[in-house]
C-alpha cells in the first residue's frame, strides 16, 4: 500500500522512558519491514536508535518519576522541550508527531503540534483511567489518533472528537520475537533444584534510589531462611552496569548481574520481586510468580496517594482487575514483608499454582501479538493521507 514511496515521510517520535524506547524500537522496525516509507527521528534509547531512529537526545533526559524527583529535573526537561518545539516550529516540521506515554511531557508538545498543523498519534495514552481523567478532554483537543494498548481503554473517549483504537498490547510482541528463551540457569551454572529469586529494580534511576536497599535488605533475609538460594538482577539498558556494581560492592550476596533480555531472566526464576512498572507484565507473560513494591519521596507518595484512585497500583492486577499478585506499597514495602511472600511463593505449592493461574488470566486479556504492525500502519496512514 505504501511501499517504494519516495521521498521518505518524516516522523518525530518521543519516548520518555526505558518501556517507551522499548515499543518505539519496534514500532520502528515493523514500519521498516512493511516497507511504509517512513522515516524517524527524535527522543529515544538504545533500541530506537538500533531500530534506525535518528536520536536528538537520549530518553534518559527525560526518565524522571516522582514530583521531587521531577522538580529537580526541571531545568533539563524544559531544555529539551524547546529543542523539540523547534523543530516543530522549524521549516523542516515533520508530516506526525508520534508520542509514546510520558504524558506531562507529550500532551505540552501535542498542543505545539495542533498550532503548527502536525498531525499527532499518541501510542499508549496518558493512565487517565488511574487519575487526572480531566486530561481525556486536554487529549481529544490536540490528538489526532490514540493507539491504546488495554481493551478497556476505548469507552473513556467515545465523547472525543478523534479516533481512539484497541492495538492490543505491545509486550505481546516482544514476548514472541524472544521466542525460544534460552535457558539463563545453565548458562549462570544454577541446577533446577537451586531457588533462583530475580531482584528486577526497575529501570529509572528515581527506582534506584528509593527500591534499591530493600530489594538487597529482602535478599539478605531470605539467605537466613535459604542459605542455597542465589539471586539474578537485570540491568536495564537505561541504568549504567558500573554504578549497579558500586550500589552491590561490599554486600558479599550471591547476585549475578544480567543484561539478557528480560524473558530470559524472568523465565529462569522460581519468583520475582520487581518494581512496580512494565516489568511486571513481562514477568506475567512468562508465567512466574512476583512480589510487587514500590516506594517514592514521600511528598511524592502522598501527592499520588491522593490523586490515584485506583484499587492496585501494578499492571498485571489492574488488567486482571483483582489481586492476582500481591502489592506493596511504601512503608509496607519492607525486607520483612517482602521476604514472607517470597518464601511463600517458594514453598507453598498450592498459593503458587493459584498465582501461575491468575498469570495465564492475563495473558489471555492482552490478546495477541501484532501491535507495533498496527501502529505503524497507523503512522503511515496519517502521513499519506495528507497527500
């Protein structure tokens, strides 16, 4: 349909975080395999800029969370804000503007967008079903179309005047593309008898800060309890090695650090504690049992405790739509509690089976892989429909 297209159609693509650079790669990749005659450039990580994205700054200027955290940042994030706006503004504009999540940021350049005549696509919207749903208005004024990655997502903007889509979910995509997961035990010399716990920090460094020292206190008291035990971490492509190897130095755990690809490790596990995030819908996918914390500033935490008016905080409970892995949250987040569902997850095999069960629950509602296809051809309908 839009093959062999000359000249190329420019698309500036935004993704503020680790998860967005992940789709956006492959997005890109199947906008390249289908031949859709679209070129990209903009904010993104490793796998855009492996994809073929021309990268303006790295999405690491932008992959701040918490309102301390963001507060601090602040200076950075408007610097890179006006680059952006530039460009729009610029002789050079782009035929789309692509936004993937990062709505404080995304939803400001969107308006820009509408004032300059680009049109926008905004893959994986703003959590409006989680809070600020006075945004569902702010987005049906200055988005075009919305690829949305949850089936209950639609109905939120039937009153809306653009075009709001199911895509399916993006990791469904990812999960097959890594099929056959190797096996991480034998390679890491880990027999299937020995308990291989994953301690998955998340992928910003605002995580680092406040999740690091109780994943690493839980591990601790779980060698108490099970001297055999041994740990694997991933070091997501948005955190430096190094400094995860300073934050271990002097702690004499039994932690290997991996940079395989996050099913893998996922996969080699007997459970998970993870940081709340996309994390843990990739761990569901593999069908392993996870504990799930998160912790912030505590002005941060209390902000969101009052505006988040959801009854779970992780992905894979809010998609289930009931308690399928347990949460914790701030204060409750600790070794002690952590380290009791850790071990339960280990020894009691009827609490983990009904666990594995909610995960194949999941799996099932996210439907089926073909997502970044969807969206591209998303994208280069809107670019040539302008001609």
């Amino acid at each position: 349909m839009h093959k062999d297209v000359n000249p190329l159609k420019k698309v500036m693509i935004v993704a503020g975080e680790s998860s967005g650079d992940l789709h956006g790669g492959n997005l890109i990749q199947a906008a390249k395999e289908q031949g859709f005659g679209l070129s990209f450039y903009g904010v993104g990580g490793r796998r855009m800029r492996e994809a073929g994205c021309r990268i303006l700054f790295p999405a690491e200027d932008l992959a701040v969370m918490g309102l301390v955290e963001v507060v601090g940042h602040l200076p950075t994030i408007r610097n890179r804000f006006k680059r952006l706006e530039a460009q729009l503004r610029g002789a050079e504009k782009p035929d789309l503007l692509l936004l993937i999540d990062y709505p404080g940021f995304n939803l400001r350049l969107a308006k820009v967008a509408r004032e300059v005549g680009v049109p926008v696509l905004y893959y994986i919207a703003p959590k409006v079903w989680a809070w600020k749903k006075g945004r569902i208005k702010t987005i049906g004024e200055r988005v075009n179309q919305l690829a949305l990655i949850f089936p209950f997502e639609p109905p939120l903007y039937a009153n809306q005047p653009l075009n709001a889509t199911y895509v399916g979910n993006p990791l469904l995509d990812e999960f097959d593309r890594a099929q056959p997961i190797t096996d991480l035990r034998q390679r890491l010399n880990v027999s299937p008898s020995v308990p291989l716990i994953g301690l998955f920090p998340g992928s910003r460094k605002s995580e680092l800060k406040f999740c690091f020292a109780t994943l690493i206190e839980t591990a601790h008291q779980i060698l108490q309890q099970k001297p055999e035990a041994r740990f694997v971490l991933p070091v997501a492509p948005s955190l430096d090695l190094n400094e995860i190897k300073k934050l271990l130095a002097g702690t004499d755990l039994p932690i290997e650090l991996s940079q395989e690809s996050i099913y893998a490790i996922a996969s080699a596990c007997n459970a998970v504690l993870c940081v709340s995030g996309t994390v843990t819908l990739q761990t569901a996918l593999c069908r392993t049992p996870m504990v799930v914390i998160y912790k912030a500033a505590f002005i941060s935490y209390l902000v969101g405790s009052l505006l988040v008016k959801i009854p779970y905080f992780s992905l894979v409970n809010i998609v289930a739509e009931r308690g399928v892995v347990r949460e914790f949250l701030q204060y409750q987040a600790n070794a002690e509690n952590l380290t009791a569902e850790l071990l339960r997850l280990l020894d009691d095999q009827e609490y983990r089976e009904q666990i594995i069960q909610g995960l194949e629950m999941v799996c099932y509602k996210l439907g089926q892989p073909g997502t970044s296809k969807r969206v591209a051809r998303m994208a280069a309908d809107i670019c040539f429909r302008k001609e």
